[in-house]
C-alpha cells in the first residue's frame, strides 16, 4: 500500500504489519498515486506531469508532462492503458 502526502512524501506501507517500509521524497504535490501492474514501480501525478518511483532503488524520474494541463488522477483501466484526468 502507498500513499502520499501534500508536502510530496510518498509511504510505502507492509500490509501486513501496516508499518512504513519505504519513504521517497518528491518535494512537490502529490494529486494521485497508483502502482504500476508491470512491476513494483509507483506512478504519479503532480501538476503537468506523471513521474515513477522505482521501488527497487528510490529512483525518481518523470515520464510524461501535458503542458498547460492540470492532472488530477490517474488510473490504470487494464494492462496497456493508463488512464489520465
């Protein structure tokens, strides 16, 4: 389980134990989270852009940014398509 905070603090929590494993630090707004279904990597969204977490290594990159877009949410709806909005 992940979640995220405002400050851009992103958690990583054992589910079952529910204790923080893992901490990564984006330093900016976090408006959605998801994990990949290809492998144990978090996709997210902040402002214009969705960026990835490599879980296996902390690794923070961005993948995408929609200029003059605001991104709210993001989904996987199956295992080819993600959905942003």
């Amino acid at each position: 389980m992940a979640t995220s905070n405002s400050d851009g603090t992103i958690h990583l929590f054992d589910q079952n134990t529910g204790l923080c494993i893992k901490k990564y630090q984006a330093d900016i707004y976090i408006s959605s989270i998801v994990f990949s279904p290809y492998n144990n990597d978090l996709l997210f969204s902040c402002g214009s852009a969705i960026n990835r977490v490599e879980t296996d290594n902390g690794t923070l990159s961005t993948l995408v940014e929609l200029k003059d877009l605001f991104i709210d949410e993001i989904q996987f709806i199956n295992e080819n398509k993600l959905l942003v909005n």
